[in-house]
C-alpha cells in the first residue's frame, strides 16, 4: 500500500500550497502522516525522479513533481530512463514492466507480420526512428 501513500502525497504536493510550503521547509516534517518505506522517503527527500518511477509512482502525477523541483520535460524523461538504469524494471504500478518486446516481436508470437512504421513500438530500434 506504499506506493499509494507515496502518491497521495505528491498528489497533494501538487495541489496544496500548505503542502508545498511545509515540504520546502522541511521535507521529511512534510511526509509524515504517510505509510512510506525508506526507499520511498529517500527518493521524496533527495528528490530521486527515476527511484520514484521505478517503484511505480504514475507519471502524470510525478511529472508535476519533476516541475516543482524545475526539472525540463527532457530532464525529466531522461531521468525516467536513468531510473530504470540504475535501480532496474519498474516494479509496480501501471508502468511496471511486462516484458514486452515490441510490435514486431509481439506480432511474430501471434504468426502476424507487424504493420510498425520506423521502429515505431519496437524497443529495438528506438535509435533507428525518423
């Protein structure tokens, strides 16, 4: 149930300006209240947007985090990819990873021929876009 108390309270984060205050001027004062684990306190306080993703935190509502700490929407994808670098798959949530492999991959397993334009949904060939 973490990840829910993780994202209630950035949620709230995002919305309350008491919160916000509260947090700049003492962030770990600011999650007290929330069923957090460590892992989940460190990555808050530091602030660790990649952990964060990784354990599962939904993008929406962590890109609005990523902005309060005025962190580029480029930055903040970057550090999305970073996260799953350093501390693996993303492990739950909506964005936890299946082991999908792409159109192409996806389709061969059905006896289909993918209909995938540039690498587009390919892991693969994420390089090979135009």
């Amino acid at each position: 149930m973490s990840l829910y108390y993780a994202q209630k309270f950035l949620y709230q984060l995002n919305r309350d300006t008491a919160v916000q205050d509260a947090y700049r001027s003492d962030p770990h004062s600011a999650l007290t209240g929330y069923e957090l684990t460590d892992q989940e306190i460190e990555a808050l306080t530091a602030p660790d947007i990649g952990l964060l993703y990784v354990l599962g935190v939904n993008g929406q509502i962590l890109m609005h985090f990523a902005a309060f700490h005025q962190v580029s929407w480029a930055d903040y994808l970057q550090l999305m990819r970073d996260g799953i670098a350093e501390h693996g798959p993303v492990r739950a949530g909506v964005y936890a990873m299946t082991g999908y492999e792409g159109v192409d991959s996806r389709a061969a397993g059905l006896g289909q021929q993918s209909r995938a334009i540039h690498g587009i949904g390919n892991p693969s060939e994420a390089g090979s876009q135009q």
